[in-house]
C-alpha cells in the first residue's frame, strides 16, 4: 500500500485544516481496527478520515486469461491517474458443478487482488452473485438452470446456491480489504437489480457479506435512472446507492452524430448521507450492431469523455466513479452472452483487447490525474457559476467549503453545440472579482481552478486546467493544459514581485503591485516553461502545454517523492537509488524522455538500457530512449488437417451417451414436443452438443422437423443415416415478444429411399450452444432458457423418436479444470483432444494454407505449429486474422495451445483479429494451433486469412510466464 500510503499523504496536506467529519461504517467490532478506517459522509469515501476520491476503471479478470498481463493492465489502469479498479467476480468461470470451485490459474482472484494492493489501486469488489456484463448467464453458472427456485430472488433452491459461491469468494476478499491491510474499499451487492425485485434477498445477500467479514461499505448499481428501486432506502438498501450512467447509448454505427441520447450523464444523488456514485459511468459500448469496436470508440472518445465526463463530475459532485470498461478484453472460450456480444470484448476501451493505449486513454489521464491530485474537489457543494458574456456559453460551479475552492464548468449552453466561441468570464473567485476570457471550440468542456492552494503556491484562477502538480527537488513543478492554438491565462498570486523567468516558448507576465497577482499570458502550443521565483513563496516551475503534451507526463511515486517523466509510451514505475532514476516504461519508439526528480538525480536507466543525459535549464535530466527491435512474424504455411464427424455415421457407438428421455424440467420453458432434450437437462452447458436419435421409419415420414434454441447467431446441423440433410439458424429464445412458440425451427426433407419402411434410422444432429441468456428481467424467463434441441417430430408419420445426446467430455466434471468450464464443448475433437498441444496428427493430410482444402459439411480440424522467439524484454501482442470476406457458412473455434480464444464468424465482418495473449502464447517457443471449422453447405474451401500480426511492438512490458495447463499426453495418455 505505500503508494496509496503516499497519494492519501498529498490528500491530507492539500486538505489542510479543513478536515473531514465522516461517520465510521457500521461493522462488527472484531472487524475494524486492522491497517484503516473506511468511512464514508455524503461528500467522499474517507481512509482513516481523509478523503478519497475513488476514479476507478473497470476490468475483467475473466476476459485476459493470463493472470501475469492482469499485472500489465492493472499498471497501465493505474499510469492513467486512476487510482481504483472496478472488479466483477464471476461465479459461472469459477463453478462447473454445484459445490465445485475452483481459485486457481486464471481464475486466481486472491492474486489478482493482491496485484490491486501492491500498485496501489482501491477495488470496488463486485461478485454479484449477478453481474450482466455480457458474459454466459450473466455470470450465473449454467448449473444454476437447474436448481429450483427464481434466481436473483429469496427462494430457498437459489438461496442456499448463492450462499455457497459467496461462502468462496467472500473470504478472498474479506481478506484484501483496506480494513485489514489490503485495498478493497468497497462492496457491490447485486448489480442493476431492479425488475421483479425481491427485497429480503437484498437484505439477505448484505446480511450475508457481513457474516462474511466484509466490513467495507456496501454499494449497488442502479441502473437506467427513473423509476427503477435503487436501493437507497427501505428494506434491503445499501449504504451507497450508486447510479449506471451510458448516455451515448450503443450507437456504434453513428458515431459522430450521436451526442447523449441516453441523458446528460449527471449522476444523481440517491442518500443525503452518502456520496454520489457514478458506478458504471459509460467508457466504451458494446458492438450491438456489428459496426467494429473502433467504431464505439469513436462513439466514445475524448469529445464524449471532456463533455460528459467534466459535466459530471462539476454537475452531481460524483467522488466515487466507476468507467466502464478501462481494459475490456476478450470473451474467450464460450464466456459471451451471445445476444449482445461476440468474441472480442474490447469494448472500444481506453485501452485495446491487444493492450494497447489509445487517444481515450490520453484523455482519461488529463481528467484523473486532476481528480485526484487536486484535493478539494473531494468536498464541495454547488456554488454561484460565473457568468458567461455570451450566453451561448454555459457554466456550472462548486466549491470546497473549507478551503474556498472552486471549479468552474465551461461548455457551451446547448450541449449539442459544435460551435466556436470566444467569450469572458465575471468570476468572483476566493480571491477576488476577475474578467476571465475563455474559448470553447467544438465539443469541448473545461474545469477551471480558482482559490486553490496549489502546493506552496496560490492558484488565484486559469484558463488552463490542471493536469497535476508536485514537490519536486525543493519547488513545486505544475503541469497545466490547454487545446493546441488556444489562448490561455493564469495568475498566481505574492506577497513582492516575483522574478519570472520563461525557459521555453513564449509567456507574456505582467505583476499588479497592489493585489499581487502575477499574471500570465500564452498561447497553448507545444510545451513552455517558466520559473517562477521569489515573491515569498518556493520556487515553481510551470510547465504549460497543449492538451497533447500533457498527456505525454506520468506522473509517479517512490520513496525518494514524486518524479514526473515525460516522453515515453508508458511509464509504470520509477526508484531513485544513489542518485540514478530507474524507470520502467514502455518504448514504442526512439526518441527523448525527460525526468523531473530529485535534485540529486543524475543518472537514468530505462528498463535495461542505461540512457546518455544531460539537465536542462528546467532542471531535469534528458535523454534519448532506442526505439524497439524490428519483429518478424513467422507465416502459417504448414498445415494438417481431417474431417471429423463421426457421429453422423448410422453405425457409430452412442452406447455410452446419456439417453435423453426426461419428461419435466426445472426450466419455465417448457419443451415443444416431449422428451427434454435440452442439454442442460443433461448436465451439457457449453459448446457444441451432438444428439443422435433413432426411429423405425413407416415409410411415410417425408422430412423431420426440428426446433433448437442456441443463442444468437447459433446454427445446428442435421444428418440422416449418415447424409447430410441441411442446416438452420438457431432460436435465442422461446417466448420472446412476441411470443414465438416456433424458435429456431428447422425442416429436413428426407431424401427418397434414404429410409427404409422396418428398418431403423438414425439422425444425427450437432447444436452449437453460443452461450446462455442473462437474467437482467430475474425472472427466469430469460435465463432458464434452454439450449440445444427443443423440439423434434417426424413429419408424415407419428413413429417415435430416442434421442442420447453427448457434450463436453465429463460434463459437469471436468477433465481440463485448468482451462475450465468454458473452454470445449462436446465436438469429437474436443473430445478426444484434436485441440491441444501434441495431438498426434502426424497422418493427416497436408497443405499449405486453408484455402487449399475444400470442405465437406461438418466439422474439420486444421492444425498447425508455430515457433517464436520474440525480443526479450518487449511486449509484442500478437492476433490471429482472418479474411474479411468470409463465407457464411463457416465458422472456426480457435485453440491456441489448447485454449478455446473465441469463435470467428464468416459472416461477422465486424471481428477477424482474434488476441493470442502471452501466457497462452508461448513467446518463445512452440506454438499449437487447432482451428475447427464448422461448415454448412460444403460449397467453400478453408477459411482465408489465418495469419499472424501484431499490433504494435514496444521495448518494455511485464514478465509473462507460461500460463500452465496440460497438452495431450496429460489428458488422454497418448
Ligand atoms: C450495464 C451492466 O451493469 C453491465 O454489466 C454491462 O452489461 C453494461 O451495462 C453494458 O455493457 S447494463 C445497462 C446499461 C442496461
């Protein structure tokens, strides 16, 4: 915790007298009285008193399964000024089996929260038991289909099952609260629970996290503003009612023209005693609509983030904000909700599924190192706003009661506007009444500063916001912004006339004797510098840039105080020992890095490369970084391959198959035609499921009629005696509005003299299972949808049909814990093992590409090998891609060394990169991939594409080690 120790220091020194009265949390006794007081008043969180304000960026463990680049994301999250992460917990990915849990590997969340801790980040836990998010089941277990009782309600079936996941996972984070030495700082119950609510099970599951030990505050989400419960007062409220706030909706298609459709995005107070909370505050959308992820984050860039994340936080005084997502990641195996999401889970984030940093990353920073260097935005009340000479400029003020503090809003009046206008400000500011020129061009919104003890310093008021600012080698160094070209002004404030002294570009001063205003005038291009000395206080270097520049500062803590670095692509963490800073950083390119550290810094290593510097008149050491070395990818240009469909054989062995002859089900949904044959049913929840049926034909039956229901863009595959007879979309679900008692149907004519009268006959059918439904209703009614086939009738004749049905080798009883239960379905090659590494294929055919290899209907398996040996010490995220124009009638499961990293889609234009992320990756070393291709006409050769890229080489990252799991010797003793 030092570096939390350390930013709570600046909290506390900037808070001066103007303390906080926060009430402590109630909590049993024996539970407080570890490291620190959590507490919380309707202003802020609070840490043994001092105020925090909580900027957090929401991740998803469950997206990176590579638990040494959580390390990598964490410390990008927290180079971006936020000093929180926002973390579900999902108990789907952590339970195969009622009763079975399983904490290690990828799913080892006590690490993941002991990273969190060391770098310095608060979490805002969330373990739901619900949690949305786009993933299978909400992040219900699939098992939980099963289970009598309404999930998300207080019935005793559902009860005692969420009781268990919580008996798991409260303790790991009981364990890493703030509380007790660690940084989990707050505790989200439920999440958007608001349709069909049940408010004793709100109680139960906060009675219940008690018992446990969470003794942090207790938060929820609500969601969609209006009439929903929020859970602020009555039976089962929270202590911080928090509110879910997308105000540019999921408009991916129409970025440029959308503008805050879904509201203004002000959070709203919901308790007179409790902070305002902006849990989820929109930072990215989900690709409903297949536009590509670059798409929504256009939707969602720094225009967006500057207006509506400014209007914000000026507007509700929100000090606990949650941005949804900072890293979103990738849906990997079967873990998405198929109605909503695909694949990759990039979410047009700040940062990319390749990890990689973006113009919205830029802007988060300019915005978090403000909100959480200048201590008295943690404690204000709205106050008189300038005003504005023109009105098409509107304001909006608050003010920190104790110390005077303000913050101005500037944007235009119509929050629509994209003009340019340049006006003047009648501000009384702390220190007195000033004429105050500003220009908001575009879609543009500034915080303004006024009265503000910054460091030794008197901040009177400025036209350029604040980035940060720190004690530095015995002066205070200030880094404020403006946007290229624009004007900007700044007047501090001494008691005699300083001696100003510009370093670098041109700043115009001007001293008033008789208020003691220092005023300076520039215009925001590049980087100046002055320094500022005398006057009666310390020395100040100011460094006034454009927004760019600004953005190219990090800002970090050692023991020997604050360093600023500015130049390279990233910078993680800095030591100063015996006068040399050791940096590590990212470099994505060559060029200069600037360090601005103690005076008794001479020398600077980057990463391994001791760099050449020289101080400049600023104070500071220069110096130029080597760019990374050149990477070469190699070209998959060596593969084998086989069709597999063995189950479409009439004399293939299903003796060992479940039969599928239930007559009732836990589900709502009742099946079409009996039997259940719905999957689950059967303890098959993920991936692909075969079923084989059998008939005495009559002679009769002209076709077979079927009904499945899959999830969104899910097909299933029908043969008859061994002849493929076609295939048809899958339903999402039974009883959607309107009502479609019909889902997913499908009709198979049955080819002349295919079937003989006396003889029988068998069907054969594959269903792909794209994931199951959320339960955003908790009614059921979407969750307990089934999968898999829902109805089956012969037409022409009424002779009965048996079914077995076959899925994920073990079932609920998983032979792969390592990989888990999302990882394989129920193909052959899943089953036998065709996709991990060093399955014998040795006698497979050969080719060159994919495209060389024409494809029957059904399922083929395409394996190749692949060596790396990537520079040490770079970060080279790697993809597989393939060809835009694919067919529609394939589909791919990828496996990278065994690990099912998503479903490319032939006709899904919007994903054709799929992340190899290292750890799964061997970056030096040899690669398995196995791709199954899943074709429906047999008209098209192998998928086009499969090559590999990278998106962007730096030197720099974080160790990656092999992330273990068995290959095909382990699993199937070959
Ligand atoms: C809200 C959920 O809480 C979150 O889990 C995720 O689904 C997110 O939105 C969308 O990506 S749901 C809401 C905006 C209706």
């Amino acid at each position: 915790m030092r570096v939390l120790a350390s930013l709570l220091l600046v909290v506390v020194l900037a808070l001066g007298a103007g303390g906080a009265a926060a009430r402590p949390v109630d909590a049993a006794p024996d539970r407080v009285g570890g490291r620190h007081q959590v507490g919380y008043d309707r202003y802020s969180l609070t840490v043994d008193g001092e105020r925090i304000l909580l900027w957090a960026g929401e991740f998803h463990y469950f997206r990176l399964p590579s638990p040494d680049l959580w390390r990598d994301v964490l410390e990008k999250i927290r180079a971006a000024g936020f000093n929180g992460v926002s973390l579900y917990f999902h108990w789907g990915y952590h339970s195969p089996k009622q009763g079975v849990y399983d904490f290690t590997g990828v799913r080892d969340v006590d690490r993941l929260l002991g990273m969190a801790e060391e770098l310095g980040l608060y979490v805002v836990a969330r373990p739901g038991p619900y949690i949305n998010a786009e993933t299978t089941g909400g992040g219900l277990p699939a098992w939980l289909k099963q289970v009598p009782g309404r999930a998300r309600s207080s019935d005793p079936g559902y009860t005692a099952a969420y009781r268990d996941w919580l008996d798991h996972i409260d303790p790991i984070i009981a364990r890493h609260q703030v509380t007790r030495g660690g940084s989990v700082i707050a505790y989200n119950v439920e999440n958007e629970y608001g349709a069909n609510v049940d408010p004793l099970y709100m109680e139960q599951v906060q009675r219940k996290a008690r018992e446990d030990g969470i003794d942090v505050p207790i938060t929820h989400n609500n969601c969609c503003g209006g009439n929903l419960p929020n859970w602020s007062s009555g039976q089962g409220a929270v202590q911080i009612p928090g509110v879910d706030d997308y105000p540019q909706s999921f408009d991916c298609p129409d970025p440029d023209t959308t503008w805050g459709p879904w509201g203004d995005g002000i959070t709203r107070r919901l308790r007179e005693d409790a902070p305002v909370y902006a849990a989820e505050y929109q930072a990215g959308a989900i690709d409903l609509f297949d536009a590509g992820y670059e798409k929504c984050r256009q939707l969602t860039g720094p225009d967006y983030m500057r207006v509506f994340y400014k209007s914000n936080v000026v507007g509700s005084g929100a000090t606990m904000l949650g941005y949804y997502m900072a890293f979103g990641g990738t849906s990997w195996g079967w873990l998405p909700q198929p109605n909503d999401v695909y694949t990759s889970y990039d979410y047009g984030a700040a940062i990319t599924e390749g990890r990689g940093l973006t113009p919205k990353y830029d802007e988060f920073k300019r915005q978090g190192y403000f909100a959480t260097s200048v201590a008295p935005l943690t404690k204000t009340d709205p106050s008189a706003a300038p005003v504005p000479a023109d009105a098409a400029v509107g304001t909006l003020a608050r003010s920190n009661p104790d110390t005077g503090t303000q913050f101005v809003l500037v944007r235009h009046a119509d929050r629509a506007s994209a003009a340019d206008v340049t006006t003047t400000l009648d501000w009384s500011t702390p220190d007195g009444r000033y004429r105050v020129p500003v220009r908001i061009a575009g879609r543009d919104a500034k915080i303004l500063v006024a009265g503000y003890d910054l460091g030794g310093q008197r901040l009177v008021w400025s036209t350029s916001e604040v980035l940060t600012h720190a004690a530095i080698g015995g002066r205070d160094v200030a880094v404020l912004h403006g946007r290229d070209g624009e004007n900007g002004s700044t007047v501090l404030r001494y008691s005699s006339a300083p001696s100003v002294r510009v370093l670098d570009g041109r700043v115009a001063s001007s001293y008033d004797a008789a208020t003691g205003d220092l005023r300076l005038d520039y215009r925001h291009s590049g980087l100046a510098r002055v320094l500022v000395s005398g006057g009666g206080r310390p020395p100040l270097l100011l460094l006034l840039g454009t927004a760019e520049e600004a953005a190219r500062f990090w800002r970090l803590d050692t023991g020997s105080g604050t360093v600023l670095v500015r130049g390279t692509a990233l910078a993680r963490s800095a030591s100063v020992l015996g006068g040399t800073v050791r940096l590590r950083a990212d470099v994505d390119r060559a060029g200069e890095v600037e360090v601005f550290g103690p005076s008794s810094a001479r020398g600077l290593v980057v990463g391994d490369e001791s760099v050449r510097v020289r101080r400049t008149p600023s104070g500071s050491l220069l110096g130029e970084v080597s760019g990374p070395r050149p990477v070469v990818l190699p070209s998959l240009t060596d593969w084998r391959h086989r069709v597999d469909v063995p189950e479409a054989a009439p004399g293939f062995d299903d003796s060992r198959w479940t039969k599928a002859d239930r007559t009732t089900t836990e589900s709502p949904i009742k099946p079409k035609t009996p039997p259940v044959l719905a999957s689950g049913d059967y303890g098959f929840h993920h991936g692909n499921t075969w079923y084989r049926g059998r008939f005495t034909p009559t002679g009769a039956e002209t076709a077979i009629s079927l009904n499945a229901i899959t999830g969104r863009r899910g097909i299933y595959l029908v043969w008859v005696n061994g002849r493929y007879v076609g295939s048809a979309a899958g339903g999402v679900q039974a009883d959607s509005e309107p009502v479609n008692p019909d889902p997913g149907r499908g009709d198979f004519a049955i080819p002349a003299g295919l079937v003989e009268p006396g003889k029988p006959a068998t069907v054969s059918v594959l269903v792909e299972n794209m994931g199951h439904n959320d339960d955003w209703t908790a009614d059921d009614t979407r969750f307990k949808q089934p999968r898999g086939l829902f109805g089956a009738r012969l037409v022409g004749s009424d002779a009965p049909i048996t079914w077995r049905v076959q899925g994920a080798e073990g079932g609920e009883d998983l032979t792969d814990p390592a990989r888990g239960p999302l990882n394989t379905g129920g193909l052959h090659g899943e089953r036998v093992g065709t996709h991990l590494p060093g399955y014998p294929d040795r006698t497979w055919q050969r080719s060159r590409s994919l495209t060389d290899v024409p494809l029957p209907p059904g399922v083929s398996w395409h394996r190749t090998e692949f060596r790396l040996d990537l520079p040490k010490g770079h970060d080279v995220p790697i993809a597989l891609r393939f060809a835009e124009d694919g067919s529609p009638n394939q589909r791919v499961l990828v496996f990278l060394n065994g690990w099912n990293v998503g479903q490319y889609l032939g006709d899904l234009a919007a994903q054709q990169d799929f992340a190899l992320p290292a750890g799964l990756l061997r970056e030096h070393g040899v690669n398995s991939l196995a791709l199954a291709v899943i074709d429906t006409d047999g008209a098209d050769a192998g998928p086009g594409g499969g090559s590999l890229v990278t998106t962007g080489a730096s030197r720099g990252g974080v160790p990656v080690r092999d992330v273990p799991a068995p290959g095909y010797a382990e699993l199937h003793g070959g």
